[in-house]
C-alpha cells in the first residue's frame, strides 16, 4: 500500500530525514516513533504530497507522490499535528464544508454517524473555539474519516490529550482498521505505538534505526530489563532474554534494581543512548 525508498529531505543544512526506507501492507497499522524533531511530521508531510523530497521516491497505492499528488489525494485522510479546524465555525459546520468541497455523497447522513462515534453529536452546534482540545481532536479525526479514505495519516493523533480520551481515540482508530483501512500513525507515546501498532518503525535523528513489531524490536534487545537509578539520579539499564537471566544478574549485584518487562523506550535507549522526550 506504502512504499518508502531512501527518502530525503532537507531545510537549509537540517538533513530532517535522512535516507528512510520501509513497506506498509494493506490494513496494517504503522507507527513512526521518535522524539520530537526527528523527521516523523517532515516523512508524512511527503506522503500526503504537502512537501516535496530532496530524494528518493514514495508510492501510494502504487502512485508516485511527486508526479501524480492529485490521485493520491483522492484516497486519503488527514489529522495534522497542528490543529487547522476553522474556530469561528461550529463541529458540523466544519464538516458539511469539508464534505462539500470534497463533493462528499450522503454528506448529512455520514457527518450524524461520524459526530455519533466521536461522541459530538450533543455538540454539533458549538462553535469549534469552545469544544476542549480532546473534542477538537475526535472532530479532526472525523473529517479525516468523513470521505472514507484507505489511508488514514494521523500525526501525534492523542499529542496533549487525557488518557481516558486518548483511549477512546485509540478504539476508533482500530474501527478503522478493522475496516480494511490503512493506518500511518507518528507518535512519541510508548504506550500508544504498543497499544495500536501492528509495526513500529524507531526514528531518530532523520534515520530509521529499527524496524519491527513491538514484540520484534523487544525481544531484539531482550525481552527483560533490569534498571537501576544511581546517587545521581542517572538511570542505568541492562538487557537480557529471559528473567532469569535477569535475576541472576540482579543477584550478582547488590543495589535497589527493578527487574520489569521491556518498552519500547527502552529499545530506543538501546540503540541510541537517548530518551524519547
């Protein structure tokens, strides 16, 4: 459905994403992991044809995003990072005019079920300025879903939001799935790329360093973490394949050590030495 091959782009001298390559097959959920300023909104800005790459070719659908933009925006749905909702408009106002310009069929009929879902049909008349930004959210992801697109893009979908509504974020966008859609997600959230990836690409620094389901890249570092905070409050982590192996380990060693399952934080800590802020 995606394919991704040695993408790079460039902002002055800031190399944002520096020879990316990777598959995304049909109905699958793929997430982009990183920390901020790693290249994840520069590699879906590309994708959904907003910006142009210095090098390298992408296919959706098999179309070209350089030379055929306008096919790929036909199937496609949206939720940018930044919160482009029209404020002095109201949550079905925002999306009747989507979906008119879209010359969306059975418009009225699809905005009632899709505000239904998010839970903002009570609101359909509020101005966009007064909903909460959990609301603002859902009501952006609505207008992604409202032309029933097979890809849905979503950056930093639950950035900022509570973890009750970030869940219910979560459980529509495995509705999508479940739907036969297409899901490219860009998060910096831990839990969120365990809860909904299918594969988790690890970017850091323009660069792709893994590729993998969770379990994959989990057990490619070992499967158990063994951590240890020292008078200086530095973290230190240690790696090993199964428990017992880490207990032993635990037991040679005689400090305060928590022996816990490993994240996903702690393959990037792995390959990189960094945290993911």
């Amino acid at each position: 459905m995606i394919k991704v091959e040695g993408l790079v782009k460039h902002y002055g001298k800031i190399k944002a994403v520096d020879g990316i390559s990777f598959e995304i097959k049909q109905g699958e959920i793929f997430g982009l992991l990183g920390p901020n300023g790693a290249g994840k909104t520069t590699t879906v800005k590309v994708l959904i044809t907003l910006t142009k790459p210095d090098a390298g070719k992408c296919f959706i659908n098999g179309f070209d995003v350089i030379k055929e933009p306008y096919e790929i925006r036909k199937f496609i749905g949206v939720v940018p990072q930044e919160n482009n909702l029209d404020r002095d408009l109201t949550v079905y106002e925002n999306l009747f005019i989507y979906g008119k310009l879209h010359k969306i069929k059975d418009l009225k009929v699809k905005i009632k079920n899709l505000l239904e879902m998010m839970g903002l049909w009570e609101r359909k008349d509020t101005l966009v300025s007064k909903l909460s930004g959990g609301m603002q959210r859902r009501l952006l992801l609505a207008r992604a879903l409202l032309s029933d697109p097979k890809v849905l893009f979503l950056d930093e979908p639950s950035i900022g939001l509570d973890p009750q509504i970030r869940r219910h974020l979560w459980e529509i966008i495995k509705r999508a799935k479940a739907e036969g859609k297409t899901v490219f997600l860009t998060t910096h959230y831990i839990e969120e790329a365990e809860a909904l990836c299918d594969r988790v690409g690890i970017l850091a620094k323009g660069r792709l360093i893994a590729l993998g389901s969770p379990s994959e890249l989990k057990k490619s570092v070992g499967l158990f973490t063994v951590e240890y905070i020292d008078q200086e409050g530095n973290i230190n982590l240690w790696m090993f394949k199964t428990k017992e192996e880490a207990y032993e380990f635990a037991k040679k060693n005689d400090l305060p050590l928590v022996i816990r399952e490993t994240n996903l934080e702690d393959v990037f800590i792995k390959l990189t030495g960094e945290r993911i802020e």
